[in-house]
C-alpha cells in the first residue's frame, strides 16, 4: 500500500491556519493539530503533568498545567524553554506517529505544525503548504484577540521564521486574504491536484 501524502500546514500569527486546517478537514483530508494534542496532554490529568511540575515546580495544578505561571518561567530563558521543549516535542512526535498509524489508508494527511520552518518538520513532510495574508490583515487579526498587545503580538513576530521565508520555502500557498469562499476554494483545488498527482 502507497504512504500517504503528508502535507506540513503552517502560517504565521494570525494568518489564518486554523481555519484552513479546518476546510482540509471538511475536505475529508485527517488533519492531526500539533498544538491541539499539547493542550490535551498539558490539561487536566494530561500525560505531560508529572513531568512539567517536576522541572517547574508550581506551574500546574487541578486544571492542569496554569499557562501563564509556566509562560513567566521560561519566557526568555533559553535554557528553561529547551527543557520544556525536550519534555513536550517527543510526547507531540509519539502522538504524531499514533496518528500516521491510524490514517495510513488515507491519500493524504496534515500536520498542522504552527513552527514547521523553526523545528526543521519542513523537511520531514512531502508538500509544504504556507498559510498567508498581507501583514496589515495579519496584524488587525492579531491585535483583536483579547489581551493581545503590540509588543507580545511584535515578540511572538520575532521568534517565527518571516512570512516572505515561509512563502519561499512553501511548495504551496494559500492567501487568506480574501474571502473564507475563495480561501476554501484554494484549498480544495490543491486537495484535488494533490489527489490527483499521486494517481
């Protein structure tokens, strides 16, 4: 049996990629969420709990890990992030790999990787898909969300690889910067080219 395609879905802040994960997924393509399956294993009685309170001591509690005490405590250190990330990214990788097992008959399957670029993923997927919008359209959607400031919203901006970099690393684009019709419309034609090629 042929593997399926796997198709690396990223974008920046605020450019949109929840939404077309989603029309991935009403196109009938699996879309496995990276950050959904984080949330789920640093919730409550999540699998990442013990873990986390062990190497940040406070920083979880009943309804699991408290994101803004874990947030303050390694915001800025390198150091306390990578230990973070050395507990989180193996744990996301195993449910990844649970996911690929689970869909294996499918044509193609998404990874919604928000760091695709910064983790390096871009190589280990077949097709790169870049969620994209102009930046004046990215920023009104950022600066929207509740307790979104400039200067989280020009931070978050500086640890992302630029968008004209993912662009250019993209083996496709999807501009959301236009109505959700037309974004649906791109992304189910790209669903049918992607079929199509692997006939």
């Amino acid at each position: 049996m042929t593997k399926p395609t796997i198709i690396g879905l990223t974008g920046s802040i605020g450019m949109g990629k929840s939404t077309v994960a989603s029309m991935f997924e009403e196109a009938g393509v699996p879309v496995f969420d990276a950050d959904a399956a984080v949330r789920s294993m640093q919730g409550p009685d999540g699998e990442l709990i013990p873990a986390i309170e062990e190497a940040f001591p406070g920083s979880t509690g009943p309804e699991g890990v408290n994101r803004e005490a874990l947030g303050k405590l390694v915001f800025g250190d390198r150091e306390k992030l990578a230990a973070l990330e050395a507990i989180v990214h193996p744990a996301v990788g195993a449910k990844r790999a649970q996911f690929l097992a689970d869909n294996a008959g499918a044509p193609l399957i998404v990874f919604d990787i928000p760091l695709l670029f910064e983790g390096g993923g871009n190589k280990a997927v077949d097709e790169v898909v870049v969620v994209s919008a102009p930046a004046e359209v990215q920023r009104e959607r950022v600066l929207a969300r509740p307790g979104m400031t400039v200067e989280k919203f020009e931070h978050i901006l500086g640890l992302q690889t630029p968008d004209a970099e993912k662009r250019e690393g993209a083996d496709h684009v999807i501009d959301t910067g236009t109505t959700l019709e037309e974004t649906r419309a791109q992304v189910l034609a790209l669903v049918e080219q992607l079929r199509a090629a692997r006939d």
